[in-house]
C-alpha cells in the first residue's frame, strides 16, 4: 500500500471529505487529489505530520515504515468517534459542542474522579432539577466573581 493509499483510505474510514481534509492540512483540494492518486510521492514533512496528526496515526505509518496504525496518542474509542464528528462539523456545530461540553465538565456526575460540589442554598422544590440546572446553580457557586 502506498503512502497516498493509506492517506485516502484513512480520510474515508473518518468520514471527512477532500475538500474538508484538503482544508484541515492547508492544501488544496487537487494537491491533496494527487496525494492519493500518488502523483505527488514527495510530500513535505510538515504536511506527513498533520495527515498523521488528523487521521490518528503515527507519520510512520503514513510513510509505510511500520504495518501497524497505532495511534499517535491514547483516545478510546469513544473519543476517537467523537474526534471524527467534530472533524464533520462547521463553525457553528462545534460553538453548540464547546458549550455543551462547558456543562456537562462543571457537572461532577460527569468528571472523573470528581467530588460532589455541596451547595450553599437547598434546591429548588416546585421544579424537578435537570443535570443541566444544578451544573448551572454549581458554576455560579464556583464563580469568585459572584461573592466579589
């Protein structure tokens, strides 16, 4: 398999499109064309590392110097899927991904080894509280700013 086989069956097997990818690494989209057609085998190191980088694999393995694609870093498999839907999302998805991820960090329900956070005042009783509100209710009791 040839170094721009591997690049195009990687981009596939993500689900990111030519003109996406071809973006991501700063090239155009014929440029990256003839990456994977393997009309151009001399490809920049610079440009290796970032395929490698977006594709989760070592520049080795791009290469063809090692038959094996282990991952660069240690993403679950979990992490991986998610890496490869924000990969897939415009500006406008990712805003709407960055602040959901803001709540759900400042819930300790979803934080490793995280302690439960007492707040000062009981909860509210005429509503049923969603994981959202108390994330809500425990980022103001963290916030100095609140107490100045």
């Amino acid at each position: 398999m040839t170094i721009g086989d591997r690049i195009k069956d990687l981009r596939v097997r993500s689900g990111i499109s030519q003109v996406n990818f071809a973006d991501k690494i700063d090239v155009s989209k014929q440029t990256l064309y003839k990456y994977e057609n393997n009309i151009i085998t001399n490809i920049p190191s610079d440009k290796i590392e970032k395929i490698a980088s977006l594709l989760h694999v070592s520049p080795a393995y791009l290469m063809g110097w090692q038959n094996s694609e282990n991952p660069v870093d240690t993403h679950s498999s979990v992490e991986s899927e998610i890496m490869k839907n924000v990969h897939m999302m415009n500006i406008k998805g990712k805003k709407k991904l960055y602040d959901y991820s803001q709540v759900l960090v400042g819930n300790p329900d979803y934080v490793e080894n995280s302690t439960p956070i007492l707040n000062a005042a009981h909860a509210r009783t005429d509503i049923k509280q969603t994981a959202e509100g108390q994330a809500h209710d425990d980022a103001i009791m963290k916030d100095s700013k609140e107490w100045e």
